[in-house]
C-alpha cells in the first residue's frame, strides 16, 4: 500500500539498474488474480501485496516494494498467548507470512515453557537459536531470535527477547536440550551470556580468542594476528637463501 | 575386606575406573578434523564431548562485508558434498525478502538438480559410512553411481563439487539438449544399484551386527535435541520441510517420507536408502512435467532487499538447512545467520553413544552424516 507513494525516492536507484520495466514481475501487480493462479507456488509468498493500481499509461517498473509488517490479529494461539501473558508481550507482528512474538527478558523462559508444553499447539522443535547485534538500540544491543517448530501444527513461530549490553538472558535449555549448542554459539560469537547453561563454553572459537566477532564492532581484518603470534609463534630461522633465487620477505 | 584394600591400590592396571580418549581430530572416520573426547568405562562410553571449530571461517561474517550474489558461493563450501542444496537454500532466502517470483521452469529444474545432489550426498554417506564399519566393497560401487551424478553437474554448472548452481532470481542458463537424456539413463540405472548396495548389506551379519540396537534414539529425545533431517525420521517423526514448509516447487510432486521405526543406526540407514528412490521419483516427474519459459527472473543488477528479516528453511540430505536474513535496506545483508543441520545433529551423538562401546563411536559419527565444512562453518 506504501509502495504508490514512496515510489520516486525508493525507487530511484533501483530504476537505473533495471532495464526495460516489462514482464516477469509487472504481470503480478497489474493483473493480480489472474496471475497468481498458477504463480501461487511459493507458500509464503506476501499476502495481499499491492492493490494494482489503476493501469497507467505505462507500466511501472519491477520495483521492489517496502517488506509489510503487520500486526497479527485473530490468530486463536497469539489472542492466547497475549491474553495469558498481557504485557510481557511487546510486540506480536507477521512479516513475510511469519510469525513474530516479542517477549520481556523475566517472561522469556516463562513463555517458552508454555509454548513447548500448550498441548493443543506445542512447539515441540526448537529450529534455530541466534542473535542480532544492534548496537546503540535503546531497548538492548542484542536481539536473541529463537525459530521454533511445532510438529502437531506444523507450524512455525519466532520468538525474539532483546537483551541489554553486559547483561545476560535466561537459557531455554532446560525446555529444549537441542539448545544447547546454538546458545554455546551465541556466547561464543556475541558475548552474551546464558543464565542458567549447564555448560557455556565457547564452542567454534579456541578459549582464549580475544572478543566476540560477530558483534559489529569487531573488525574482521588482522584480528587473528594476536591470537596467532602467541600460539604458532614466529621463529627465524636461518636459511642459507643465497642458493635460492627468492626474495623472502619480512613478516609485517 | 581384601578386595576394598586391592580397589585401593593406585598402581595396579585392572583398578583403573574410568580413563580418557582422544578421538581425533585427525582420525579417518571423524570425517574431517572432529575431537571427540571420551571417557571410557572399559571399552563402554561413559561420557562424550565434542570439541569443534577447527574449520571456524567465520562465513557470517564474511557476509557482513560482502554483496548478496557474492555470499551465494560461500554456500558451497559449507556443506562440500552437497553444495546446491547449499545454493537453494540461500537463494531462496534472499528471493523471498526480494519477493521475486521465480520462473517455474527454473523452480522445476532446481528440484532436479537438488535431489540429484541428495542422491550423490547419501551415495557419498553410504559409502563411508560402510568403510568405517568395515564393508570396504560399498564405497567402490557407490562412487561409480555418484560419478555420474557429478559429471551431470560438471556438464551443465561447470564444477563437480563447489557447484554455484542457481544464481538470485533463477538459473545461470538453461540445460543443454542432451541434459533430460543423461539423467534419465542414470535414473533408468539408479533403482538396480541401489538394490544392489542392498544385497551387499542388508543380509551381511557383520553389518546388521553393528548398526542393528546400536545408537538408539528415541523420537521424543531427538525433537528435544532439535536433530532434524533422515536422523529424525530414522526415529519415527514424519518431519520433511519438503512436505511441512513446501519451498521451490517441491508443492507440484507426489512423493513419501520415508520413517523409521526404532531410531537406531539400521533404521537410519533404511530411511537413506528409500529417500533415494524417492529422489529419484521426484526427478523423474520433473522432467516429465519440465515447462518451457525463461529460467532467469528479472531481478536489479544490484541486489538491495527491502528492511526486514526472513528464516528459510529447505531440506538439505543432512536435516534442516537454514537462513536467517536480516536485510537493512543495503546491499550487503545486516546479518546472515546459517542454520547447519551436521552441527546441531551432532549434539545427539552423546545421547546415542552413552552406554555403547568405542568401536560404535565410529558407526555413530557415521550414522549422523555430518560435514565438518559445515558444521564449524
């Protein structure tokens, strides 16, 4: 809907790197119905994307519009969940045809406990255990975004909890074993720590690495030279070069 | 009272209760460079820790500071054997934020492609798994199958292993003429080799010996361990994204999950085996339903994704292979999370050893499938 009127700023540079703004994609917005018939293939494809604008005198160009969030209503499991856990529930909103419910960090293990144990919707597999660094946001750097599955429904759902620089988030572990390791990795590339782990180690990266690269912060460039000159320590060695037509050079 | 004083003694050899292994990370049926730290009771398995990241590149970092089409080959050379299950899964990600519609002639020839590498990827597993419980025979015969899948590839990507198939928004070009003919002939042959494997294995005493109670998990254990993929459904649990989450064009064709029923290696092994029959009905009802069209998508030349996020699953031979994209509007995504299906699977294998002897271990790291390319990613 937002697409008509942002057009000439969003669109501008994509203009210039589309040629000839026909087929392929014009099709889908101009005549919506007729094209999505045999198109329908993708499952998530965005609900109700653009209401086709009255045919112009020229077609608009294959411009991508803005990704719509909407807040998710009339869904029986989330009128529940906000219902049970009212305020604790900041944020419940769909993007792409995806689930997102927002949760405080004190309710987290409290909600997850109850989307795993719910029988009628049980969320039974946790998919996917990650982080976002943002930094400089207001209500915590990190974001940890927990993907679940339920078998039963066969359904998925996003749980994201924002958790503040130098604080620490409550581990689903105790809901999930599975999430064990994906938090272990979390700990080890961000920095964030799992209260409640039975065992937060770093897990990709040696125990001695310096920083959590993974944060935005960390240059990714020259970073290992620290942790490489203590541990395969540079030694010369005397070489007779004159034999060798190779010029070595010194190391930095 | 004797005994008490002999259990006492530090210096006999028969008193020792528990004593540490180290597995790897060099040792041939780790399958790459896995430590595995054991402790043993005798010969049983007390106790199992798994030490990774020895193949630590930090790919999703690289992808902070790269372009969305540059990130596509990074994708191959997580999972090295089966690097276009890798590319679907990406570029589908990265086409859902674009909400590009592919052509469906790309679709269907991107199902094709996939499932010929699911064929080569579990061809690969059969074998090693084979080598390392000591059938040596099965590795020779599978290589000769997967040798003509990779010269498939070779003909029309250009590479056997590291393949970048697709590119964002559909095909690099379309097949060449011969391209239905060769894989029909292997599908015509495919059926005959499996059975094949089969008589080498199924009734050879020292295979069932070693696969048949061993590594048992139970269903509620593995969707609690998040294990996903053929070591899921060996356990019994009818869950293929393929069926749950259709992504591609996987919607358009009539095919089984094959289940396991006692989770343990033999099950496993049963699950691989008739996926690939079902791979190969897939294949064959895409070229025979294979549209004409274009296979490229009009997409920008510069790629910049709306603001938003997406979680894309597809599966991979191995289990649940993720993305998890969040687009800033940039043309570089602000962070790409992979989900590895070896990396999380291999947290059941201290579940599935406990209790079984050493030897095992090796049947076990086997029976998970794991790649350490991926895995430490």
């Amino acid at each position: 809907m937002q697409d008509e009127t942002k057009e000439p700023t969003a669109g501008d540079v994509e203009k210039k790197d589309t040629p000839a703004p026909d087929k392929q994609e014009s099709p889908e917005k101009q005549a919506a119905p007729p094209a999505t018939e045999n198109q329908a293939e993708p499952p998530k494809a965005t609900p109700s994307k653009v209401t086709p604008p009255a045919a112009g005198h020229k077609p608009p160009p294959p411009k991508k519009g803005p990704i719509l969030t909407v807040e998710i209503t009339g869904d029986e499991f989330i009128e529940l969940i906000k219902q049970k856990f009212g305020s604790a529930i900041t944020e419940t909103v769909a993007t792409l045809n995806q689930q997102i419910v927002r949760v405080n960090r004190d309710s987290l293990v409290e909600l997850c406990r109850f989307l795993h144990d719910n029988e009628e919707f049980g969320f039974d597999l946790c998919a996917d255990l990650t982080a976002v660094h943002w930094p400089g946001r207001e209500s915590g750097e990190f974001d940890v975004v927990i993907n679940l599955f339920s078998l039963p429904r066969q359904r998925s759902m996003r749980v994201k909890v924002a958790v503040p620089e130098g604080q620490s988030c409550p581990s689903v572990t105790s809901i999930w074993a599975g999430a064990n390791w994906m938090e272990r990795e979390v700990f080890d590339l961000f920095g964030i720590q799992f209260e409640g782990h039975p065992d937060l180690r770093r897990i990709l990266l040696p125990e001695d690495w310096p920083g959590h690269p993974l944060r935005k912060e960390y240059p990714i460039e020259y970073r290992d030279n620290e942790w490489t000159d203590k541990h395969l320590e540079y030694r010369e060695i005397d070489y007779d070069t004159s034999l060798i037509d190779v010029k070595y050079t010194e190391r930095r | 009272m004797q005994n008490q004083e002999v259990t006492k003694d530090p210096g006999t050899l028969f008193d020792a209760e528990e004593m540490v292994l180290n597995m790897g990370p060099q040792h041939p049926s780790t399958h790459g460079v896995l430590r595995v730290v054991l402790k043993l009771d005798g010969e049983t398995v007390v106790d199992l820790d798994c030490d990774v990241g020895y193949l630590h590149r930090g790919v999703e970092k690289i992808a902070e500071s790269d372009n969305y089409a540059m990130i596509t080959p990074y994708w191959d050379r997580l999972d090295y054997v089966a690097a276009v299950s890798g590319d679907l899964c990406y570029v589908g990600g990265v086409e859902r934020l674009l909400q590009v519609e592919v052509p469906k002639r790309a679709e269907y020839l991107r199902v094709i492609l996939t499932e010929l590498q699911r064929i080569a990827s579990h061809l690969l597993w059969l074998g090693t798994h084979a080598i390392d419980i000591g059938a040596v025979t099965v590795l020779l015969y599978c290589f000769r199958e997967r040798e003509e899948i990779l010269k498939i590839f070779e003909d029309f990507i250009g590479a056997r292993l590291t393949a970048h198939a697709f590119r964002i928004g559909g095909l690099w070009w379309d097949i060449y003429p011969e391209f239905e003919k060769r894989v029909r002939d292997f599908l015509a042959i495919l059926p005959d080799r499996i059975e094949e494997y089969e008589t080498l294995l199924n009734t050879n005493r020292i295979w069932l010996s070693r696969t048949v109670g061993i590594g048992v998990l139970p269903a509620e254990d593995a969707i609690n361990l998040s294990v996903t993929g053929p070591v899921l459904r060996g356990s019994g649990v009818k869950y293929d994204i393929r069926k749950a989450m259709p992504y591609s064009a996987y919607r358009d064709f009539d095919f089984e999950i094959p289940l396991g029923e006692n989770g343990d290696t033999y099950d496993r092994y049963l699950v691989r085996m008739a996926e690939m029959r079902q791979s190969a009905s897939i294949i064959e009802q895409a070229l025979d339903g294979l549209p004409e069209g274009p296979v490229m998508a009009k997409v920008p030349k510069v790629l910049k994704p709306p603001a938003g996020e997406i979680y894309h699953a597809i599966e991979a031979p191995k289990g649940e292979l993720g993305v998890y994209l969040v687009s800033d509007g940039t043309g570089k995504p602000y962070r790409m999370r992979i989900r590895p299906p070896s990396f999380i699977n291999l947290q059941s294998l201290k579940r599935m050893s406990i209790g079984h002897l050493v030897a095992d271990v090796v049947a076990l790291i086997g029976t998970i499938d794991i790649v350490l390319g991926e895995v430490d990613r």
